[in-house]
C-alpha cells in the first residue's frame, strides 16, 4: 500500500509542475559525501533543473530529525542530491531521489558509460554493425538478432570488465587460500527462491604465486544449452603501467587462437580493440571494434 500511496502522490507531482520526462530516469548516480538537499511536496526545486533517479526509504527512529538524517545518508548511498519527502507513516520515511543537472556533467566525466560498440569487419566474413546500449549500460532492445549474437559471442564474453568485475546477482564469487579472488560462476536462472539453478559460466583465477599478479584466468563454458558439453578456454592478459588491460591472448587445448589488442583515449576509456585470430598458426586480423560513450549532452531534456 506504502508504494502505491508513494507512486500515486508522485505522479500528481509530476503533472502539477508539467514535467514530461519518466518518473525515474536511469542515470548512473555514484555513492557521494555531499550535503543532501530536503524537499516537501510544496516546495519542490523548480528553480534548479533536475532528474528523479530513484525511489529513498528509511525505517526506523525515535522522531523526524533521526528518520531525515537517514534519508540523506540513504540518498548519499544511492547517489541522489537530494529528496523530495512524499511519505512520513509514524517511523517510516520516504522520498524522491533527484539528481540536479549541473552535477551530471560531472558524473560522465568520472563514468564510463558506454552508448555504442560499433562492430568493423577487416575481412569480408565478419557481421558488421552498431550495438547500442542504455543509459543504465544495458543493451537497447529491438536490435538486430544476429548483430547480438555476435556481439556475445566474439566481444563480450572475452570482456574482462564483465568476467572479472560484474557485480550482476548472476555471478557468485568465492576466494582463494589467501583471500584473493578465485572463482566466479555465473547462473543463467534461478529458483523461485532466488537459488542458483543453472550453470553458464566458470571462471577461475590464476597467481604467479602467493604474492604475485593475476598471470591467467581459465573460463569453463556451456557449449549448448541442450547438452552437457563445456568449452574450456585460457585467457592470458597483459597490463600497462596504469593497470589498463593492453593485450588479451586467448588459447584453446594449449593452442593460441585468438590475439586482442586495446587502445585507450584520454580519459583512460577503452577506445578501440582489434582483435586477430590464427588460421594455421598464422596471425590474420578479422575485427576491430570502437567504443563511443555517453555524454551528459545525450541526457533526455
């Protein structure tokens, strides 16, 4: 009843002061220590632009000050720059979570959310096009099917971004002897009581030694989802002095098959990665893939 009351209210808001933009825009809102702004329903920010972000809830307190004071450490966790209060149910507190514009700038200056993958064959066998993705850094749906599905199978599924540092609920990670990182799996369903069910995806972390770096990870992954048969693969990487990933070799049974180069631009965004692979031992270059991201221009206005 709480978030039927909360949303309703909201939405007479949005109408009263002519906002068209969605209740909730997705904008990638990092955790802040700034002072969080307090809004009443009669007095919302009209003169500083903003965008809703996210719904902030607190339970718990001996009077309003304590139930404010942890609505805005909430929001500081959540990102927002401050609450519009829709809801005070004796000690239960809610609110809007907003983001004021000229801060979003600043957010994409320190992000790297990207907007588009575009998909450059070198040699004429390759699929070649844009891959376009949410302001939330999911993928747009309605693309083409075959387009995606290369996509996952060529680019994404060697993105060590994603195999090592996804927090998505689907990974579940376990550490080594000396607490480093040494497993993840990731789980394509789950029970109705939110267990894992089925496997996809293995990934296991290899050192030099107790002290030293990352040498190689080893993936084991379902070849079919209509069969038992798993791909092992073993992908070796290799780092520059500001720790950006610089060259990925990728080797099946032993063999090296497949060679990645990346690129980075200013910023320490990832630019532009080439990928080759070996027919008969011989290096051939087959794809190139650009990567361009979100500006705070490309927000709804």
């Amino acid at each position: 009843m709480k978030l039927r009351y909360i949303f309703a209210t909201f939405v007479l808001i949005t109408f009263q002061n002519g906002f068209s933009q969605n209740v909730f825009t997705k904008i990638p809102t990092p955790p802040h220590q700034h002072e969080v702004d307090i809004f009443f329903t009669h007095e919302l920010p009209v003169k500083e632009p903003y965008f809703r972000t996210t719904m902030v809830e607190v339970q718990g307190g001996n009077n309003y000050n304590e139930l404010i004071i942890k609505l805005k450490t909430k929001a500081q966790l959540l990102g927002a720059d401050g609450v519009i209060i829709v809801e005070k149910d004796f000690d239960y507190l809610a609110g809007i979570g907003i983001k004021y514009n000229k801060n979003i700038s600043q957010i994409f200056d320190t992000l790297n959310v990207i907007k588009k993958i575009s998909v450059i064959p070198i040699d004429t066998k390759t699929i070649s096009g844009d891959v376009f993705f949410d302001i939330d850094g999911k993928l747009k749906e309605g693309q083409q099917e075959g387009l995606i599905g290369y996509f996952i199978e060529n680019i994404f599924n060697y993105d060590f971004k994603f195999l090592v540092e996804d927090k998505s609920l689907r990974w579940k990670e376990s550490t080594d002897f000396y607490g480093r990182l040494g497993e993840r799996k990731l789980y394509k369903t789950f029970s109705e009581y939110g267990y894992p069910t089925e496997k996809q995806k293995v990934v296991r972390f290899n050192y030099e030694d107790k002290n030293g770096k990352l040498q190689y990870i080893t993936i084991n992954e379902k070849e079919d989802n209509q069969t038992d048969e798993w791909r092992k693969e073993k992908l070796i990487p290799t780092y520059d002095e500001r720790g950006n990933l610089i060259d990925l070799k990728v080797y099946w049974k032993d063999v090296l098959v497949r060679h990645q180069k990346l690129f980075y631009d200013t910023k320490k965004r990832l630019n532009m990665a080439d990928w080759s692979r070996f027919e008969k031992g011989i290096e051939v270059p087959f794809l190139r893939v650009d990567y361009q991201y979100y500006r705070a221009d490309d927000l709804p206005k």
